[in-house]
C-alpha cells in the first residue's frame, strides 16, 4: 500500500516540474529568455 502512495506521489511531482519546465519554455518562446531570467529573479 506504501509502493502505491510512493507512485502517485512521484507521478504529481513529475506532472509538476514537466507542467513548470514547459510554462517556463513557453514563456522563453514567447518573450525571450530576458523574460525567464527576470520572472525567475523574483
């Protein structure tokens, strides 16, 4: 029951960062990479 917790656990984080890393790719797409590196720096 444990292994079970486990996987879904990774599966969301995994959705999480691929979801993160694709919004920031669009947004470098979009703007340039002077958008990423400000929107990154706070």
């Amino acid at each position: 029951m444990d292994d079970n917790v486990q996987k879904s656990c990774w599966g969301v984080t995994t959705k999480a960062v691929l979801g993160f890393a694709g919004f920031l790719l669009l947004a470098w797409l979009i703007g340039g990479a002077g958008t990423v590196t400000t929107m990154t720096a706070g």
